[in-house]
C-alpha cells in the first residue's frame, strides 16, 4: 500500500493513500457545499414581515431574568421572559405590561387577563375580568382590580409573589397607588353611601379608614410624593355643583375639610373643580393644598341673533387671532389655581385674570405668577412676559423680571428643587434669583475666566452653559457644556469640572433608568430635580466619531468606562449593586440585542431577528471632510448590499438638518413609512444613500442647504462610489423645502422626491398652523427658517429662499406629495409649486392623499407612497420601465 504523509503539529502522521486520495475528493465536494451555505440570500419585499420590532424591558432584580418583546406586523406580537443563566425561555403571545415581582415571579397581561407565572417551577396564576393592576417591588405585592360581569362593581385584590391572595376590597369605586408603591389610597360605594380609606401593602396588608359610609362620591384622589398625606374632593349623591376638598395627614389621623359654602373669603360666584391643569398638589412640609377653582361667568353673547350666527370674526386688533382662541381660551372654562393652609384655615386665590400662569417654587413657598397675554399681539411663537413672584406664606408680591423673552434658547424661568434659587436664561446668559435675598446674579458672567482657564480656550466664542438640575439642599447648580458636567456654587461661585469629555471629544450627560429628565411639570412651569454626586452616577457617553456607551462617574475618580463602542448602546440597567450590567446594543446592519456584561466578559443574553445573518445586508458609515472652502462636514453613508468596491452604484440623497446621529441605529426592511424613506430598503436595492449634516444659516437656509448638500454629494462622487449621473434627491416637511430649493440652483441631481415641502415661503408666512391655531409667522424667528422681518419689510431674504422664485431653473423630474389633511405646512404649498412647474412645462407629478395630515399614517397609503418613490428612482436611476402612473395619465 502508498504511504503518504500529513503533517500535523507535532510532527507527522501515517495516512493510506487511498485516505489522502478520498481527502482531497471530499474537500472538492464540500467546499462548494460550504460557499452555498456561506452564500446570502437577497432581501426583498416579501421578507420584510419577518423581521420585528424588538423592545427590551428591563432584567429581574437579582438579574437571573430578563424581559422583551417582539412585535410583528402579521400581530403575532410575542412578549418573552429568558432566564440569563440558562437557557430557559417562556413566551406569551401578545402578552403586555410586563413587570418582575420579587425575584421569582413574572407577571403580564393579555386582554383582560392578569398571570403571575413562578419563574422557579414555571407555574402560573391566571385572575380574569382585570381593569388595572400595580406592582409594588417593595413589598412584593400585586395589586389587581377587577370587574364583576354579573355586578359590574369593581374589587381590589393584594397578591403576594406566589399569588396568594393577601386581602380583597370589594365595591371599589376607585384607586391611586402612593408614589412609593407602599400604600393605596382608595373609595368604596355600598348601597349609595361611599367610604375611603388607605391600604398598606408592606409587610402585612392593613386598611386605615379616612371618611366612612358618606353620601358622596370620592374623586380626585392625591398623594403627597412620599404617601404621608392624602387629598381628595367630594361631591354630593345628589349632583349638586358644591365640591368639598379634604385632607389627611396619616402619621396623627387629623382630618381637614374645606366647605366653599362655610369658608368667609371664598369667592362666592366659585366652585371647587376637577381641572387636571391644575390638580390637586400637597406641599412637601405638609402645610399646604393647592387645587383648583373656576369662577362661573356671565354668557358673552346676549342677543339671540349672535347666539345663532355662524360667522367667525376676526379682528387685526385682537390679542390672539381667533382659531387660537378658540382651542385654548375664549371657549374653554378658565381656571384658577387656589391656595388652602389646613392647618390654619387660610385660603387664598394665587392666579387671576390679569396673571394666569403660575409655577411652583421647589418648597411650595413661592409661586412665580405671569401674564402671557401682556405682550400680545406680537409675532413670535410665545410673547414675552413680566413674571411676578409671590411669598405664599406672607402675600407680599414683587416683580421678578419685566419683558422677560421666551424662546428655544431663553425658556421660561425654572425653579430649584428646594425653592432658595430661580433659574432663568437672559441674552444668552445664565442667571439665578436668591429668593431668600432677593438678589440677582449673572452666573455665566461671574465664572467665564474660570471655565476657559479650566478648558484652555482663549475666547468665548462658543460658549453655552445649560443649567440641568441642583445638588442636594440647592447646595451647587449642576450645568452641561457641550461636553461635560460642571457645578457651579451660588455662594461663591466657585467653578468645578467634574468629567473630562472634552479632551475625549465625548460628550458625557446624566443617565437614569428609562428617559432622564432633569426637570418637572410644576403647573403652567417647571422645577429641577435634585441630584446626587455623593454617590456613582451613570452617565452617557457619544462620541464625535459615533461611538456610544456609558461610563460611571466616582467622586475620587471621575468617569470609567462601563462599555463604549462602535455601535448604539442604550437602556442600560444594572444589578448586584452595579457589578452586572444589561444593555441593549445594535448597529445598522446588526439588530438589537440583550448583552449581559461583568467583570468586562460580556455575552449576548438575546439576538432579535437572528435570520438577518441570512440576507445581504447594506452597511453604514460616518463622512467627515472639508469643503473646498476649509469647512468641516460630516455626512452618513449607507453602503449598498453585496457592496462591490470594483463597481459603482446609483445613490440616493436623503435631507433633513443633522442626521449623523442615526450612524449605527438599526431600521427594519419596511415599506410602511411615514415620508417613504426606509435606507435598509433602498441599500437592499443596490443604492448608496447619502444624509448629509446641514448646518443652519439664519435667513439663509436655502443657500446653506445647497452648500452642505452639494459638498457631501460631491465628496461622495469623488471617492469614486458612485455615478455621478445617476444620483437623486428626496426630503420630507423642512426637508422637502431644501429639496425643492436645491434643485432650482444645480442640475447634477437625476430624480427628486419632495413631501410636505414649504416651497413659497412669503405665502406660506402668511398662512395658519390649524393644528395649534397660531399664526405660522410666529414661527419664523425661532422655526427652522428663521427670518426676523416680515415679507413687506425684507422681500429680497424671502425671495432669495424661496423655491417659487427659481422654479424656472428646475430641469430634475421631480415627485411630490402632501397629505390634504396637513395643517402644519399648508398643502396647497405643494399645489402652488406644482402649478408653477405645469405652466413651465416642467417635469412633476404630484401625489395627494386624501385623510391625510403633515405625514401619511395610514399604512395602505404609506406602502403606496414608498413603492412610488422606488418605481421613481427605478425609472430614473436604473433605467427601469416605467410603471404606468409614472409614463401616462
């Protein structure tokens, strides 16, 4: 017998050469074998509903469990819970609300169903007829109410984590979970006579009755934020309009009642009401109730003739034109916010007629009052104000800041969280009011020369501090610049760095579980939440180059990296005191997924839409150039599937401000698309799409998105990646305008696609937003188009802006769409360009959809607007046949 040899790593190996000779056949029969298992598939129209939204809940506790949801467009919606340490997965179809009780227990709903499944033994307890339920994690208490099908009357039920029931309440009429999930408050009804009570749920469930077997019905039921106090109103059996308002304190079961009808300095022609504007609130010392109350007026119209009339009259003169009026003010019962001190029996009225917003300082102690209307008429989109401040324990009112502008840049004044100081921004600059010395103070003035000396700049070109909340007690005012967090002491002013983004290039802000927001409705305004630096906190992190993470920020050693990455990192939780960390993670060709991460090992817990491994796939990167004029820019880039560097593709150009920030977010193949624009879908079909940064130029938006737009489509041709006569243009609302000006200034673009465009913009300033009933040019000065004069003042800025000015120029073919329902940019815009082009003989068809508003949501138009907009580009940039809509009327 032949002998030949293979070597292996330790030397060699006897093998038959009739072996070796059945080797080398098999390798012949395998390797194709292997390049068609490797071989990817196309990804077409028909496999866009196998993919699936994906949406991660949250982990258990103790981190052994995690929960997720899939939802599909057959509605074979699945709600999943997956055990992270083996691989244990339970699924329930079209299961919703989804919460961990305790460490052991699941519990979901589907329809009118609530289940408690036991995650050790994969029991379940299944309670019918549910129309609510609270978790209490905690306690470890669910908290369901049901409806009687025979009775109709409502029960609450306490369930322990195995689903035990631990108390019951039936003829529950309603119910209010305290802000610690702790404790119930709730009412009852029996035979016409309504008693309320509180319901303890930790430890041993314990009821404790407030007002028992009265002949009222309990509503508005309140809370104070950490369930010390409760508030609520009654009213008569009988329906009479006479609303009582209670309070409770739970500590000294001391009961108070505020009767208008006995109370000296009510307002006799005023009534105690419901309005949820203005809710009922408890001070946080628990001396104070606020709550609301309307004053009955005369009927303004007295003869029988106006009362009939049909006509709307609208008057130059009047202080809000008369849609407006009449969706917030002239037809809607106006309200006052009142003040009553139980404990003392003092009440007060703290709005009027004449100061009709009103916010709460963060003690409860203050109140800034304002007058919206003072101003009016004037056209930008809020007027400005005289705030007043008034002392609510003493009366004593004093102007706080006179013709105060309101804007994106210079919002309304915002309260601390303890009330010592009012945050407000004033031509660009920081400021905060001691409401305790009535002073004032230019903070960003008082500590420029620290902060440039602290970041080693020579000018304040671009320098913007943005106030996010307070330290503990008021102690320091928290504040981002464009890359890190910094505190500022109100005392000395004092300025301290606490995170070093910026020599990173990484911009770091404060996270918390779900959406952090750093601020809180406090009626008509708003007060900053209080933070912690005395212990970790978790921060976000996005890079200049796209990366995202986040990092956790110590007091000895600044910010560490968690996980930071060259994808979109989001939803972070963590478990066993921050040591195991869940997040979700995906890119533009990778969807999401649950990674577990400790001690840096990290692994992937779930992979949603696994199957994408199967298709080619288009890829996506970031573009950063200069001009020919030295500016830098940066642009996304999305690669074609199955990209081949030895050929050059159609592209397609897709507008709207900055959309860099998109680099690795993850979209599904879908053809149901509010603006038509799907980049999965059109890389899927062997185009590079292009969604340049465009950088705003006031009074100049027009030329500046022709300058940013040109330049990134023209770096793009010259690397060599795509033909250069095969590249097309589309845009949707503001995105549609630049696309509609653009093509009026340049002929390199083969095809056009423009929805809900602005394309007449003297006409348009003149037009209104009957979504809100504002007058559109009170968007101008701050809006996205951002001229300060009007039309008749400055017609050359209008005109130099304006598509219809240049529609002569036009030589793309162009498709266009509106929805005929669009109140915010008026249709007819798209009528008007339309008509200019078909006198000029120019190429243009236009869609309109009827029942539809500013972007089409119905998904039979939606899929029909995307497939246009494909067979569009098809016909223009692939030379495809045309479809009929496209070729004939």
């Amino acid at each position: 017998m032949n002998i030949s040899y293979l070597k292996n790593r330790g030397g060699f190996t006897a093998v038959p050469a009739a072996v070796l000779f059945l080797f080398f056949i098999l390798l012949l029969v395998v390797c194709p074998l292997r390049g068609q298992a490797l071989q990817k598939k196309s990804l077409t129209a028909s496999d866009y509903d196998s993919f699936g939204n994906f949406l991660f809940h949250k982990p258990s506790r103790n981190g052994n469990w995690v929960g997720f949801s899939m939802f599909y467009k057959n509605g074979k919606d699945t709600l999943y819970v997956k055990n992270t340490l083996k691989n244990k997965l339970y699924s329930f179809p079209l299961g919703t609300k989804p919460d961990f009780l305790g460490d052991n227990s699941f519990v979901y709903q589907d329809a009118d169903r609530i289940h408690i499944l036991n995650l050790q033994n994969g029991n379940k307890k299944t309670i019918a007829n549910v129309t609510g339920y609270f978790s209490s994690p905690d306690s470890e208490r669910l908290v369901v109410m049901t409806k009687s099908q025979l009775t109709e009357k409502q029960s609450i039920s306490v369930f322990d984590q195995n689903g035990k029931i631990l108390s019951t309440i039936e003829n529950v009429t309603s119910m209010r979970m305290g802000p610690a999930n702790k404790k119930i408050l709730f009412s009852i009804a029996d035979q016409n006579l309504s008693s309320i009570g509180v319901l303890e749920l930790v430890q041993k469930t314990k009821t404790t009755w407030i007002h028992e077997k009265k002949s009222v019905n309990f509503k508005m039921l309140t809370w104070d934020k950490k369930e010390r106090a409760v508030s609520f109103l009654t009213e008569s059996n009988s329906g009479t309009e006479n609303k009582k308002l209670y309070y409770y304190i739970l500590e000294n079961k001391s009961l108070y009642v505020l009767d208008p009808k006995t109370k000296d300095n009510f307002p006799s022609q005023a009534v105690i009401n419901e309005n949820a504007e203005y809710a009922i609130t408890i001070s946080n010392d628990l001396q104070r109730v606020f709550f609301s109350i309307s004053h009955k007026k005369e009927n303004s119209f007295n003869s029988t003739e106006d009362a009939v009339s049909k006509a709307e009259i609208w008057k130059s003169s009047d202080t809000y034109i008369y849609p407006f009026m009449q969706k917030s003010l002239r037809f809607k019962k106006q309200n006052s916010l009142a003040l009553w001190h139980p404990l003392t029996g003092k009440f007060s009225e703290i709005t009027s007629d004449e100061l009709s917003k009103v916010m709460l300082c963060g003690n409860e102690k203050y109140a800034v009052l304002s007058d919206p209307k003072k101003y009016e008429p004037q056209f930008e989109y809020d007027a400005p104000r005289d705030f007043y401040i008034l002392n609510l324990l003493t009366g004593e009112k004093k102007l706080l800041l006179q013709n105060k502008k309101i804007s994106p840049s210079e919002p309304l004044p915002i309260s601390s969280p303890e009330g010592k100081y009012i945050n407000y921004i004033l031509n660009d600059s920081c400021w905060i009011y001691n409401t305790a010395s009535k002073t004032y103070t230019n903070i960003t003035r008082r500590i420029i020369s620290q902060y440039l000396s602290l970041t080693n700049q020579k000018n304040s070109r671009n320098f913007i501090l943005t106030p996010v909340g307070w330290t503990a007690n008021d102690n320091k005012l928290v504040v981002y610049d464009n890359y890190d967090i910094w505190t500022i002491s109100p005392e000395n002013f004092t300025l301290k760095r606490l995170t070093r983004g910026r020599e990173k290039q990484i911009q770091l802000r404060i996270y918390a579980p779900g959406k952090f927001s750093e601020i809180e409705k406090s009626y008509d305004g708003y007060t900053y939440k209080s933070i912690n630096f005395s212990h970790p906190v978790l921060l976000t992190a996005t890079g200049e180059d796209g990366r995202t993470g986040f990092f956790k920020w110590k007091k000895n050693t600044g910010e560490i990296p968690l996980v930071y990455d060259s994808c979109y990192i989001d939803k972070l939780h963590t478990t066993d005191k921050g040591k195991v960390l869940f997040y979700q993670q995906q890119r533009f060709d990778k969807p999401p997924k649950i990674i577990f991460q400790k001690d840096k090992v990290t692994r992937t817990v779930f992979q949603s839409s696994p199957h994408q491994a199967d298709y080619d796939w288009g890829s996506a990167s970031l573009i950063q150039f200069q001009n020919e004029n030295g500016i830098k820019m940066s642009a996304l880039l999305y690669y074609p599937a199955s990209y081949n560097p030895d050929k050059k593709y159609p592209m397609i150009v897709n507008i709207y401000e900055k959309q860099t920030q998109n680099l690795y977010k993850y979209s599904l193949p879908d053809l149901e698309n509010e603006a038509g624009f799907n980049p999965v879908v059109l890389t899927s079909q062997g185009y590079f799409v292009l969604c340049p940064d465009i950088i705003s130029e006031k009074q100049n938006e027009g030329p500046s998105a022709l300058k940013y737009t040109i330049s990134a489509t023209k770096e793009i041709i010259a690397r060599g990646l795509v033909q250069p006569d095969k590249i097309a243009l589309m845009g949707h609302s503001f995105g549609g305008f630049e696309v509609c000006y653009i093509i009026t200034q340049t002929k390199i673009f083969a095809a056009a696609v423009a929805g809900a465009a602005i394309t007449n913009i003297k006409s348009y300033y003149h037009t209104v937003d009957w979504d809100t009933g504002r007058p559109t040019m009170n968007y101008f000065i701050h809006g996205q188009l951002k001229m300060i004069q009007p039309p008749s003042e400055n017609p050359e800025i209008y005109n130099l802006n304006s598509p219809i000015e240049f529609v002569k120029n036009i030589t793309t073919p162009l498709l266009s769409y509106a929805g005929k329902e669009d109140n915010h940019v008026d249709w007819h815009q798209t009528v008007e360009f339309h008509m200019a082009l078909r006198r000029l003989g120019k190429k243009n068809t236009m869609l309109l959809f009827p029942n539809e508003g500013h972007t089409i949501t119905n998904p039979i138009n939606q899929r029909d607007l995307t497939r246009k907009i494909i067979q569009w580009f098809g016909f223009y940039l692939k030379d495809e046949t045309p479809e009929q809509w496209i070729d004939k009327n």
